[in-house]
C-alpha cells in the first residue's frame, strides 16, 4: 500500500481568522507536506472550485512547491 496526503478544503472560512488553534493548524499541516516532500510521499489539495474560497495561501504554496510535476483537479 502505498502513502498518500490529502489536504482537504483547509480555507479561511473554516477555521477562522481569529480562531485560536490556527497558530498550531497552519504549522502542523506544513511541517506533514514537508516531511511528505523529503519521502516523496503523494500530496493531493481538494478544494470547492469558487474563485473565493481558495486553501490557505500558505498551505496551497507548500502544495505547489513541493509537488511540481503533480496537477492539480478539480
């Protein structure tokens, strides 16, 4: 079997921009697409196709930088 992440509809709007846990959210999820990087472990970003509910700056970079050759579906 083999490993695969999924980072799955992680907007603003559902966490909060004033949502406490976000400090640790943010952080966790890069610190998983990192480790996912150096294992060459699959990356897949799902999210709504409405132009204004993208991922998180942050995490849909990471997602990119990390899987380059990959596309991205929606």
């Amino acid at each position: 079997m083999n490993p695969a992440v999924l980072v799955i509809d992680m907007q603003e709007h559902f966490i909060g921009y004033n949502n406490p846990d976000r400090d640790l959210l943010i952080p966790s999820q890069l610190n998983v697409l990192t480790y996912c990087a150096q294992q060459d472990i699959p990356v897949i970003k799902i999210e709504y196709g409405d132009p204004w509910n993208k991922t998180i700056s942050e995490l849909s970079d990471a997602c990119k930088k990390y899987n380059p050759k990959r596309d991205e579906y929606r």
